[in-house]
C-alpha cells in the first residue's frame, strides 16, 4: 500500500517493506544441502535412537554422536550470537532447518548445554568461564547437569536449603538435588545454592559451576521413572569442595542468573512445534492402518479427524508463535512470552502422545524397555509406532512439571494481565 | 523477514485508532446499534477519508493498492470497538468479487463503493454457516446479463439496506461457483431485515426469479476472496480479544471480595493466564496466516487453522471474561457480553471451528 499521512488522513505516495514470508530460490538450495546432509550424516545408530526417542532427551551417547557431528558441520548451535559458533542463519533457514531436521527423524540435542548455560555463559559469563567452558559445549566433549530442584524445593525453587559455606578460595556444599536430568551422564553442573540464610529467601542464592561431577563426597543416584527408564537423578554433596571461581554473577545474587537462564530454558532456543507435528504425522500414518470400531480405519473416523485437526492447528499455532519470536516480533518481547511458551508446547506434547497412545490402543500397553534400547535386536511386539507411543505419553506427564509447573507458569502469566 | 507492521502501516493504525476512540466509544457505539439507521453515516464518510475502502482496490480502479496486511492492521481496531459498518461485506468480499470480473457495470459499483457513495452486500450464507463455496446450493439460471437467481440466502450484512447485492451462486446444475449482481429493489427480492446479536444490520433474502449479471471469476478468485475476507473477520476477532483480556486483568486487579482483588486466587489468576494465552495463540496465528497470504502462499488448511483457532479461543475469552466479571458480564450495559456475542459471530459464519477443525484433520 502507499503510506498515510495522519495528520491529513490521506495516501501519501511512499511505499515500504511488506509483511511476507518469502522463500527465494537460493534457500531451496540450502534446503537440498541440509536435507543432503541429514540422509547421509547420521550414523545407523543415530537414526535408530531418533525413531526410540520418547522424551525431551534422546538416548544420550548416539544423542551426543549426533551433537559432534553437527559440530563438525558448524551446525550445532543455530541459535548463538556467531562469533561464539552460530551459523549466522536468517530467520528463513533456521525456518527450513528445523522443518528438515523434523523429517528426518533424528534426535533432539540436549538442551541443558546448548540451550541453557552456554548461552547464559555467553550472556554474562566471566571471559575466563567462556574461554573454560564454551569450547566443550559447542564440541560436545561436555555434558552439563541442571542443580536446581530439591527435595523441599519444587516450585517454589527459592526455599532451596543445599549450603554452600565459603571457605578460602572454595565453597563447602552439603545438601541434597533431585530431578537431575541425566546427572549420571554428565561430567560437569551448574546448580543454584544456598550462601546466606538472610532477608528473602530469594537474596542468599549462589549460581555455581562445577567442573566435574566425580568430586569427593559427591554421589550420583539414577531414579527410575515411570517409563522405566532412570532419566532423572539424585545428587548427594557432602563436604563437597569446589572453586569459587566457578560462581556466575555476585554471591548471593544466584536467583537473578537463575531467571535469567530461565528465558533461555522456557523460551527455548529450538522450536518444539516442528517435532510436535511429526507425533501428529506418526498418528496419521498409524492411524489409517488401524481399523475403527466404527468400520473403515481410524483415519477416516469423523471424532479421529475432528481431534487431530483440533490438534494440528494448535500445534500451527504455537509454530506461528514460535516463527515470530525467531523474528524478533514484538509477541515474544512480552514478559509473559518464557510462560505462554513454555505452557502452550508442554500441555501439546501431552496431548499428542496421548492421542498416539489412543491409536495403538492394547498394542501400547506392553513393557518393551530392552526393545526400546538402541541396538536392540529384540523386534517390537507391534509396531514401531506401538513401541514408542506409551513411553512417550509417560514421560511427557514431566512436562507440564519441570522447568517450573505450568501452574507456576499461569500464575507468572496472569500477573502481567491483571498487574497483580 | 519482519512479521511487523511496517511504518505506514503503523500509521494507519494510529490514525484510525485515534478516530475510534474519539468518536466510537462503547456508548456511541451502543447510541448507533439502537438507532434507526443501520450504521453511522458519519464514521462511514470518516472511513472513506482514511482510506479504507479504497485500500483493497488497484490504483486503475481508484484504489490504493493495499494488500491484506493492510487490511488486518486496521481491522483489528474494528474489533477493540466493535465496529458495526459493513466493511467486510462491501469493501472486501462484495467490492473484491466487483473489482476482479472486469465488467463495465461492476467498474461503476466499485468507483461508488470506492467513495463511499454506495454500500453492497454480499450474499453467501445459506443458513447452516456456509463455510465454503464448494457447499452451495443456490443455482442460477441463464448468464451473462440475463441470468436469473432463485433461492434463499441468509445473515447478508446489510442486505436490506444496501445500494446492490452480489449473490455467490453456482452455475447452472453442478457448475461452479460465479458471483451475480442484483439491484436493491428489484422484482422478486424478498428480504427479511434484523439486527444480529453483535449489532450489525443483516437481512435473510428470497431471490424468487430474479435478474442478475453475472460476474466472471474464476474459481480461485472466488476462493482468495473468501479466504481474504476470514482473515479481516478473524483480525476483528483478534482485536476483540485482545480488548477482553486487557479489561478482564483489569476489572479482577480492582474488583474485591473477601477483602482483597479477585486477581490474587488463583483460579481467577490462572483463568486470566488462559486468557492471554489464548489470544496470543490466535493473534500468531492471524499475523503468520495474513504474511503468508500475502505471499500468495496461504493454502486452504491455513485459512482453516486460523478460523477454526480463532473461533474457538474467541469463544474460549469471551466466556472466561463473563465468567470473571460475573454479575455486570451478564448485562447488556457492559462492553464485555457485546465483545462475546461479535466473538460468537465470528466463529459461526463461514463455518464454525469444529468443521474447520475437521477439514484440517481430514488432511
């Protein structure tokens, strides 16, 4: 359209640039190099733990193949500024490359390096904690675990009670960590700690880095899950001794650096809708070979297609959602954006996985855990579908609780509707 | 790639919005709902000035060549006061369907559409929410200049009070979708006029024999028009939510009971939390759905999620702002049951969530 001028209210005669979404010839050709390099790239083991991921985190050591690989490419941290090992994408090709990332049924990297402290480390890391540490993120020689929950301490994480004591150049940890993702696969940790047991119990909060989880009087204890998988992990410190040089920010200033990562850890640096839609693209499939109660298949069942349709475009939504926080639009720009992000792609992967659980029906409910493992040469009772929906609408009941329960979230969410 | 309002766009958007709220506050909008005329005269001459209902028409047709994010960007101000003119039946589906068939006596009803000089309907609905031309059973009879209509049509904004009608009908038995222009007034119109529960004025019309021009379109023009007009109807949708949610957090942080603001239980919070969410989703989806269209790359199963997303989370607000409000959210007196009603409205004309949602499950 040609420019208005307000205080005439007429057309003045410019023109500027227009809201569109263009894919000009020379990004299909980076979609061909990156769909190229997906077909050939990953190893056979890679794949496999791709098709049997059935939560956030992939099977971990093809999970940690598939992050040096990438690395290799230069493509394993699209999301970073580049000077630190961004690819310096447009909006449009981190776009193309998560869509064929999608289709390619690989596995998810963990967020806990890439998605959290690196990009806290590139925030507001010390030069000497980048130089340490973001060369082993990016490469994946390190995995980081996530020291937050406690025993006493969910959602209301600021209560945390593991001390800290300042003795010389170290702090002294004693205390209890729970819901430790992957804390029996990782080599080092960043946790929050207890430093002051002064004025609100948000002020005495210390953010530390460990540089190894193999310290003395450290213990790392695997808890089963209801997938009877051991995701999750207690960590035991007593009389743990570790630098002060690791603290990121002031001593006692932890619960802002915390909140801080938080945008990373809810806003998420990795679209979840590309991933989402493919659950919905694995129902579909299943589901046209699935005959209906009701005669025909499933797929063509009027509730089936009234319900996936219902899903797929809430999952378009939080997509259109997710393509505009990439864009810079004001939308994510709302102090509510970590929340409703967090909130919207959580209560989905619920509800995909439970709809994929509805197709398999009774060929879900079989305990398959060794064909679930990657190399496996048990064949699964049914299909590969049927292996992986229950575990996956298991696990997925995590969502709507970590990384602050959604009631948290809506909680956060409504004060900035009604200020109070 | 920006999914902003570019400047002008921006400027557009404050100066209607200026306009709005000086002169098209809830009252003066509840003042033109219960007066005689069907819509305000004055704020319709007001459009003209701003532009608007020139903005979907080409330069050679005495427009300014505006696109649909034009379009969106003011619509959503429509929406925050609830706007009753009928700018979605005369400028986009009625004048669009005019403006693309090329034909002389079409030309002319678009130079007055243009200046604000006439209001044309636009005749689809067939009473069950019409959600797609592909549904039509009206069938017109003869073509060219002698084609010749029969059949009802329903909810036709400003059906009784408009200058002409542009009827989608098929052609002839099991043909395809064309657009015919009828004179107001003419032999064998029959029109039932009423105002619908969000204000606007609208007619059910019997066309018994009546004479029609046909409009030549294609069928994708036929489809652009109606895929263009959902994303304005749903940009007032956006808008509309987007006025509810603000009001809603504001009425829960000042209304008390039991000593303290509603806001602080936490099931009112997080019915406000719902809320925001809610219209985030949808209004994303309006902004993604409206660039992409404007790429020409929108396809059927996007203007179905977006109607179907923006139909029922509008219903979704609509209903939790009431809820929240309680007592004054059921009255007539209070802005918040009419922003429900125009949201029940949206989500009930050219096909409801529920079959869109279908349509997209259907794959």
């Amino acid at each position: 359209m040609k420019g208005i001028d307000p205080d005439q209210s007429t057309m003045a005669g410019t023109t500027g640039r227009e809201m569109k979404i263009e894919f000009a010839p020379e990004l299909e050709a980076f979609r061909a190099e990156v769909a190229e390099f997906f077909a050939t790239a990953p190893t056979p083991a890679i794949r496999e733990a791709g098709r049997k991921t059935t939560s956030v985190f992939a099977p971990f050591k093809e999970c940690m193949e598939w992050h040096r690989i990438l690395y290799e490419k230069g493509w394993v941290a699209p999301h970073w500024p580049v000077e630190y090992g961004g690819t310096g994408w447009s909006v449009e090709q981190r776009f193309i490359f998560a869509e064929e990332y999608r289709k390619a049924d690989l596995p998810p990297l963990l967020p806990q390096s890439l998605g959290m402290v690196g990009p806290l480390l590139i925030d507001i890391g010390t030069q000497e904690q980048k130089d340490r540490y973001l060369p082993g993120i990016l490469n994946g020689d390190d995995f980081w675990a996530q020291g937050y929950s406690e025993p006493s301490s969910g959602s209301d994480l600021a209560s945390l009670s593991c001390r800290a004591e300042s003795d010389g150049d170290d702090y002294i940890i004693n205390g209890p960590k729970i819901w430790t993702t992957y804390a029996h696969h990782a080599n080092r940790m960043f946790m929050l700690v207890r430093t002051s047991t002064e004025g609100k119990k948000q002020q005495g909060i210390t953010f530390l880095l460990l540089d190894r989880t193999d310290y003395p009087g450290m213990e790392i204890r695997p808890i089963v899950g209801l997938d009877g998988f051991p995701e999750q992990c207690e960590v035991f410190f007593e009389d743990v001794r570790v630098p002060q040089s690791g603290r990121v920010g002031e001593e006692n200033d932890g619960w802002s650096v915390a909140k801080h990562l938080l945008k990373h850890e809810r806003g998420g640096g990795n679209a979840a809708s590309p991933t989402l839609m493919r659950y919905c693209e694995r129902a579909r499939a299943a589901a046209e070979k699935t005959p209906s109660p009701f005669g025909g298949m499933v797929a063509d069942d009027a509730v089936f297609q009234r319900e996936i349709g219902e899903l797929e475009a809430d999952i378009a939504s939080l997509g259109h959602f997710e393509k505009l926080a990439i864009s810079g639009h004001e939308i994510a720009r709302d102090p509510a954006f970590p929340s409703m992000n967090k909130t919207i792609n959580s209560e989905l992967v619920q509800r995909a996985s439970v709809l994929m659980t509805q197709v398999s029906g009774v060929d879900g409910l079989a305990r398959q855990l060794e064909t679930l493992r990657v190399g496996s040469n048990v064949e699964p009772l049914g299909s590969e579908f049927d292996l992986v929906s229950m575990p996956l609408c298991l696990n997925s009941r995590a969502t709507t609780i970590y990384a602050g329960s959604n009631e948290v979230q809506r909680d956060l969410i409504a004060r900035t509707v009604s200020g109070s | 790639m920006d999914f902003s309002f570019t400047d002008e766009q921006q400027m557009l958007r404050d100066g209607v919005g200026k306009f709005l709220e000086k002169s098209y506050d809830f009252d003066a909008r509840q003042k033109l709902v219960n007066a005689d005329a069907p819509w305000s005269a004055d704020a319709w001459q007001q459009f003209a000035e701003f532009g608007l209902l020139a903005l979907p028409f080409s330069e050679e047709q005495g427009g300014l060549g505006g696109s649909i994010s034009d379009c969106v960007a003011f619509a959503e101000l429509f929406g925050k006061h609830l706007v009753i003119e009928p700018y979605l039946g005369s400028v986009m589906l009625a004048g669009s369907a005019l403006a693309q068939s090329g034909h002389a006596a079409a030309e002319e009803w678009v130079e007055k559409i243009v200046s604000g000089e006439a209001v044309v309907a636009f005749a689809f609905e067939e009473g069950h929410g019409t959600a797609s031309p592909e549904l039509l059973a009206m069938t017109a009879q003869g073509s060219g200049d002698s084609a010749c209509l029969t059949g009802e049509k329903r909810l036709v904004h400003a059906g009784a009070d408009a200058d002409a009608i542009v009827v989608l009908a098929r052609k002839g038995e099991g043909g395809p979708p064309a657009f015919y222009l009828v004179e107001a007034g003419a032999d064998g119109i029959d029109a039932r006029a009423y105002t619908t529960i969000d204000g606007r004025s609208a007619a059910n019309i019997t066309f018994n024999d009546v004479a029609a021009t046909e409009l030549e379109a294609s069928e994708e023009a036929v489809e652009k028009i109606i895929a263009d007009a959902i994303i304005v109807q749903s940009a007032e949708a956006v808008g509309a939510m987007g006025a509810l949610v603000a009001m809603t957090g504001e009425y829960a942080h000042t209304r008390k009971q039991f000593g303290v603001p509603i806001a602080t239980f936490q099931a009112v919070a997080h019915r406000l939390a719902d809320m925001k969410i809610a219209y985030t989703k949808a209004r994303a989806t309006l902004i993604y759905t409206t660039a992409l269209a404007e790429s020409g790359a929108a396809t059927p199963r996007d203007i179905a999620i977006l109607k179907g997303q923006v139909g029922k989370l509008g219903r979704a607000v609509g209903e939790a702002a009431i809820q929240t409000h309680g007592g004054v959210g059921m009255t007539d007196e209070l802005s918040v049951s009419h922003y429900h009603k125009r949201l029940l409205a949206c989500d009930t004309t050219f096909g409801d969530h529920a079959y869109h949602f279908r349509k997209v499950g259907m794959g």
